[in-house]
C-alpha cells in the first residue's frame, strides 16, 4: 500500500462507517414456494432501484440492507411468477417472508364459469385470514385527496310563499336569511348543490386524522350533501364494525369479518382473468336482518386473495337522513400485501313529495407515502385545518386541478346557476331590491311588521306590525306589545344582536318591557357577552309539569337585571357566567281571566313582602378529547368518545344594593351517548347537588325534581315519568338517568319488522333523596319510529312505564313523545 493510498485510508473507513449507519436496517427471512419449500437462488431487488438487491442463499435465505421507509420489494426466479409486494422498513431488522407460486402460462382473458359447489364462502374466509394484512390502515400515511360532493334537487313544483316562510324563520341571521331566500325562491326545475375540496389527508394507527385543506369551494347549499370531510366517518371495510353515526343509527358490520360471516350470505356469482390475474365476483345478502345492514359484492384477486373493487348498499331502516346510500370502492393492489384505495363513489338520496334530492360524493386518492413519521404533537383534537386561502381559489385553479371531472349535466346546471347569482348580485338588482325592502306599505304596517337594511354596514332593524302586537293569552289576561330589534355583522364574523318589547295589560293598564343586547367578539370560540333587562311576570317553579307550571300559584312579578359572558376556555372546556339583580313581587291584587279556574283547579298566586335577590351563577362544562375543525372564522365541533363533566355554583349575594338573599348552591353531573357495538346507543346522565348555605332561600331559589307530566313522556334524561309531586330538595341527592335505543337489534330478528321501521327502546331511572328517606325507581319499554314531515325526521314513541316509591304504591302508565332529528348533529333529544 503506497503513502497515498494511506492518507487516503481514514476517508474510507469514514465512507463505510457513513453507509453501515445508513443501511443499519434490514429486511431478512425466507422464500419459498407454494409447498414451503426454500426455492435457492433467487433473486431479490428494489423496483425502480436496482442497485439495491440481493441473492438467496442455497437455503432460500435473505437478508439486504436498506433505508428507513416504504418500497415495492420485487422477487424473480426461473419457473415461478414475478412477485412484487409492498414493504414498509423500520429500524433495525425487519423480518419479511416471500413465498412464489409457479408459472401458469395458459391464462387468457376468458371467462371461467362458476362451480355449481360455490364457494364463495370459503374465498371470503382467506380474504379475512388476511385481512389484517392487506389493510392499508395498519400503517401511517399521507395522501392527496379530491373530493366532489354534488346534489341534483329535482323540484316539480315551486315552493309555496308560506313553506318559504317557514324554513327562513329557522335563521336567525338576516343577511344568511336573505342568502337562503334567493335560493328558494329562484329555485328553477333543477337545481344543483356543489361542494369541492382538495387536501391533504394523514393518518396514524389505529384513527389518528388530521385534514389540511388546500382549496374549498361551495356552490348553493351544503345540508344535503353527504362526506364532505374525511374525519367523521371512515369507509374502512377490513375494520370488523363501521362506525358511521352521522350516517346510519347503527353501526355497520363489515362483511369482511368474522361477524361479518354470521351476518352475511356469500355467494360466487362470476370467475374470470384480466391481465394474467384471476378474479372472483362474490355477491353479499343479509343472513339475519337484525344485524345485516348491505348488499352488493366484492371481486378479489385469486391466491393473493386481494380485494380488487367492492359495491355495497343500505337501504332505509337505519338510516338517519337518507332513503338509500350506496358506496362502491376501487383499490389498487401493492404486490400481494396491499389494498390501497384509489377511489370511492357514493350516491345517496331521500324525497320529501315534491321535492327529491340525488346527490353522489365521489373522492380520489393519490400519492401515498406510507410509513411515514409524526411528531408528537400532528395529531391533537384538531383533525382539519381550512385556511382562507383555501376558499379563494378561483374557477381556473379547479378546472386545472379538478381529478373528477364535473358532468355535462352539472356544468349546465352549474352555468344556469351562475349567470342567475350574477344577476342577483348585481348591484342595481341589490339596490332595487333594498329600496322594494325598505318601503314603508299599508300591510307592512299592519301585517308584516317594517323592516329597513344598510347592506354595506351590513345592519337591520325591524319595528313589529300592529297585528304582531297583540299577545291574546297571556298572564293576567291580553296585552299590546310592540317590539323593535336592530342586528349588526361585520367582515369577521363578529356581530352585535339587540331586542326591545313593551307591553301594555288590557286588564289592569300595566306596563312591562323586556330589552337584551348580545355581541359576539370571538365566534371561534363562540365568546359572547350578554345584558338583559326584563320587567314583567316570572315563574317560582321554572321546571315543573305542563299541567302545573301555568297555574296562578306559580307566578310573581319580578324586575331584573342580567349580565353575562360565555367563553370556551380551552378546548372542550366552557364557562357560563351571569350576574342577576332581581327584585320579585307578589302578583297578588292583579285581575285575572277566570273562565276556565275551575277546569283546570287554578288557585290564587302567592302573598309575600316584595325583595330583592342579588345572584351569581357559574357553569363549568368539560369534555375531554373535543373534537374539531378549524375554520377560517369559526370553529366546527365534531364530538367525543369521553363523556361531559360540568358543576355549577349558584350564590345568593346577601346586603349587597339591598340583597335579601343568601345562600350557596352546588351541583354537578355527567352525561354521555356511546354505542354498543351493533346492540344499540345508550344515554345516560347522573347527576347531585346540594345547598351549602341557605340561611335566607325564597321560593324561587329552591332546587326541585321535576313532576312528572299526564301522556306525555318527558325527556327520561332530565325527569322522571312517574313522579306525583314537585319534590324540593335541601341535601345532596342521587338522580339517574339512563336510555338504551335499540336501532333494530331486537326487533328486526322478528320477519318483516325491518320494512316497519318501528324500534324497541328500554330504559330507567332512580332517585334517591336522603333527607326525605326517599327512593324512586323506574322502568320503561317503547316502540319508535321515524316520519317526514316538512323536509324534518320527526320521532313519535309510545312507551310503556312502570313506577315505584317507598312513599307511593307502583303504579303503570302509557305515554307518548314526539321529537325532531337535529340535523347539525344528527341527534335526537334522547
């Protein structure tokens, strides 16, 4: 070795040291073939590189040194098929076996007729065997992704002035209401609702998400349209059960699953090979309709028993919004290891008469990077992220970028609707319109009431009609009340709403007035401060029966003053906090209406020496792990698997500007809804409390369980059913609460009850007073079912409930609920 080649030496030993820290992870294992046995010699590489590759041993043996990711690993001999399957390399040594089969030369792009055996059930069961390795969603990834959600509302006849009236009273927004008036009444025969999105979608084992959205654009209106965000519901077929809650009231058992295979019928209905590669057409229908939710089929590849493409339908039953929802996925297989979805269709619908809605969502999914590495903190209760960036892309960035091509039919639609916004939008059309708006009429003053906008302050007042001043049942007989409301926004979302009422007695000639000013300063957060200022009559009891809490003895006169801030302090952590200045008077010496006394058993309102109240009220709610979506200027709440935890405070401030009052109140409780698997949803909420101080406690301060109503059956989750008196309580307490709705469980088993969509519900409560030495308990069971009415889901239950106390002898009862679906939550009440 020359001088030379001896300085140069260190800089070699440094090069060797550099690559074995670089290749300091392996993949090693064995090949063999499709009998097990070891197949020597045979040659192993990295596709698209080359240089990385290496040689069994005469034993079959391996091992080639590798960088940290992910790689489409390619293993070739003489005799066999050329596998190619798909790795992800961690540190150190990873262990991955490769097994080839032989070469079958004779395959052509034939159709090959089904076995009259057909076993398509036994193809299944190795699709599941392996399932736990096919699912992408055992590693990390990111990925790009392209969604189109589109809606194609066919409306036979235009709507009526009244059912536009009725869906504009629903915003409270005058500008959005002005928004949605166009839309209603412009609707031509066809319309079409368009949403596009283009993010980045990560994800970590096992449900880690995290949307960042690069592009957003809506045209119309969003509340049909179905899978717009990636992070409520996961299409996830390889998990076992599909929990998809802003869909369907169930969760779905996947029919590639062990449960699945209970549920489900398979039956191989087409065999045939395209491209060298042999499929399977497997055909799914419902075993027991209890617990089977699709039909549709699924092609997988033969030997590698890959899923290719899958077709999978819901019918209505469970549905929560829709008539039918259909949902077909196309995958691409890496190697033989590897199921990646390249793309989902989704088409769904639901009519309501004359209106009828089909609508598709359809998303692409490109460049995967698998096995990539997060910190700590990607992943929170954040799972989407829209910049306003993201909304301002123009139509050149779509039709650029668009990866799903809209439809003919939807660009004429979509010119239709654009050439009629533009015309909406102009600004002599505003102007004219504002001027029709802000005239002053002969009905406006006596039937519609006067309205008058600044729509480049964006401010509207509104004075009432002489109609809309007459309140014919009220307390203490007819009143004329004239009312006045003035509403500010600006640019960010931040807004200032006021109310002003003055009311005139016909009976006795007394004045009352009510005035309240709210301004919200952070509607991320939703942090708003209140005043409110009322004058007229008030209850002692707030929360009592129907038949009780509109008699005489429940009323006073009271004179107050209340002042509040509500605030999300951190996530999922909310503070309500108001002051109140209360000065209560007996009602006593006022005229009444007394036709209908005796009817209803009405009594005389209470005699008290006139007080003043001074009240602090504190409400602090948690729940842990809130998720969410950020947007622009406000913040999109999505839920939690934790429960609800809050404690409020309530302090009768005594002397202080003449306070009569003194006492400490303290209560707090948890709530939560979580599903059962494929059982059902179960409600509970318990809940105690109990005053600290009550030196000085008028009526309507008292604390009290609630009586419990003739018929109609109360939300169990806040009351009781069989309670015979308005219970006030002193000391801490015990109230329980709890709900469990079936969705189908039970009562599909039974043929034909799945097309009557009528469901079971059970459920319970008890009540444990100590300083009474009283206990309550109760049982309820139900049936259910879900109506249309007036583009709504409208619940009705009849339940039957059985009651004891230690106090009372059990009694038996029938009662009645309605109740409307809240389409932003896709909840009912209970």
């Amino acid at each position: 070795m020359t001088i030379n080649e001896l300085k140069r030496l260190p800089f070699f030993v440094l090069i060797l040291f550099s690559n074995l820290l670089c290749f300091s992870q392996s993949i090693e294992g064995i090949v063999t073939d499709d009998l097990g046995v070891p197949v020597p010699y045979a040659t192993i590489y990295i596709k698209n590189r080359p240089e990385l590759r290496t040689v069994t041993s005469d034993k079959g043996n391996y091992t080639l040194f590798i960088e940290v990711g992910s790689y489409d690993v390619v293993v070739k001999y003489l005799g066999f098929e050329t596998l190619e399957q798909f790795v992800v390399v961690r540190q150190g040594s990873n262990k991955i076996d490769f097994q080839l089969k032989p070469a079958d030369n004779e395959l052509n792009e034939i159709e090959i007729k089904v076995k009259r055996t057909n076993p398509g059930h036994e193809i299944i069961k190795k699709v599941i065997e392996r399932k736990d390795i096919i699912n992408p969603e055992q590693y990390s990834y990111s990925v790009d992704v392209y969604l189109k959600a589109a809606e194609k509302r066919a409306i036979s006849e235009k709507r009526s002035k009244q059912e536009i009236e009725e869906e504009l009273d629903k915003i409270t927004d005058p500008f959005e209401r002005e928004e949605k008036e166009k839309e209603l009444r412009y609707a031509t025969t066809d319309n079409l609702n368009l949403v596009e999105v283009e993010m980045e979608r990560h994800f970590q084992p096992p449900n880690n998400v995290k949307e960042i959205r690069n592009a957003y654009v809506r045209k119309g209106k969003d509340d049909r349209l179905y899978y717009t965000t990636t992070t409520k519901s996961n299409f996830n077929f390889f998990a076992n059960i599909l929990y998809v809650d802003d869909l369907n009231e169930s969760p779905v058992t996947s029919p590639i699953s062990w449960a699945g295979i209970l549920s489900y019928k398979y039956k191989l209905v087409r065999q045939y090979v395209e491209g060298g590669v042999k499929y399977h057409k497997i055909e799914i229908a419902a075993r027991n309709s209890a617990t089977s939710t699709l039909t549709g089929y699924l092609i997988i590849q033969d030997s590698a028993w890959m899923v290719k493409e899958l077709s999978f339908r819901m019918e209505k039953g469970d549905l929560l919004k829709f008539d039918y929802f259909e949902i077909d996925q196309l995958f691409e297989n890496r190697g033989d290891t590897l199921c990646v979805l390249k793309q989902q269709n989704m088409r769904y619908g639901v009519s309501f008469n004359k209106d009828v809605t089909e609508a598709s969502t359809s998303v692409a999914y490109d460049n995967y990077v698998f096995g990539k590495e997060y910190g700590k903190k990607f992943f929170s209760n954040e799972v989407a992220v829209t910049t306003q960036d993201a909304y301002d892309k123009d139509s050149a960035f779509w039709e650029s970028n668009r990866r799903i091509q809209l439809t003919e039919e939807e660009r004429e639609l979509l010119r239709k609707q654009d050439s009629i916004h533009a015309v909406l939008n102009k600004k002599e059309y505003l102007d004219s319109v504002d001027k029709e708006f802000n005239r002053v009429t002969f009905w406006k003053v006596v039937w519609f009431g006067i309205d008058q906008r600044n729509r480049a302050k964006k401010i509207q007042w509104s004075v009432s009609s002489l109609a809309g001043m007459i309140e014919p049942i009220y307390i203490a007989g007819p009143r004329i009340s004239p009312n006045f409301d003035y509403f500010k926004k600006w640019e960010n979302e931040k807004y200032i709403d006021t109310y002003g009422k003055v009311s005139v007695g016909v009976l006795n000639g007394d004045i009352k007035g009510t005035a309240r000013v709210r301004y919200l300063y952070d509607p991320f957060r939703q942090s708003a401060v209140f005043l409110r200022f009322r004058h007229d009559f008030d209850l002692i009891r707030q929360q009592d029966a129907i038949s009780q809490i509109f008699l005489r003895d429940n009323f006073i006169e009271s004179t107050k003053l209340v002042g509040g801030h509500y605030t999300e302090l951190l996530n999922g952590l909310y503070l309500d906090a108001e002051v109140e200045f209360n000065e209560r008077r007996s009602v006593d010496g006022y005229k009444f209406i007394t036709l209908l006394d005796s009817a209803i058993n009405n009594t005389a309102p209470p005699v008290f020496k006139t007080y003043q109240a001074l009240l602090l009220r504190l409400i602090v709610e948690y729940t842990p792990g809130q998720k969410y979506m950020r947007e622009p200027k406000r913040k999109v709440i999505l839920g939690s698997k934790w429960p609800t935890f809050y404690i409020g405070y309530e302090k009768g401030i005594p002397g202080f500007l003449g306070s009569d009052v003194d006492h400490d109140y303290i209560d707090l409780g948890v709530r939560q809804s979580f599903k059962i698997g494929t059982l059902g949803t179960t409600n509970y909420h318990v809940k105690t409390g109990k005053f600290l101080n009550a030196r000085i406690l008028k009526d309507p301060d008292y604390k009290y369980h609630r009586r419990s109503d003739p018929l109609w059956f109360s939300n169990p989750l806040y009351s009781y059913q069989g309670l015979d008196t308005s219970l006030p309580t002193m000391d801490f307490y015990l109230e329980t609460h709890i709900v469990h709705h079936f969705n189908g469980a039970l009562l599909n088993k039974i043929p034909f009850m799945k097309k009557t969509r009528i469901k079971s519900v059970v459920g319970g409560g008890y009540l444990y007073v100590p300083e009474h030495n009283y206990q309550y308990w109760e049982f309820f069971a139900g049936l259910e079912r879900d109506f249309k009415l007036f583009k709504r889901r409208l619940r009705i239950g009849l339940y039957g409930v059985y009651s004891d106390a230690n106090f009372s002898p059990p009694t038996g009862q029938f009662k009645i609920s309605f109740s409307l679906l809240d389409e932003r939550d896709m909840k009912y009440n209970f």
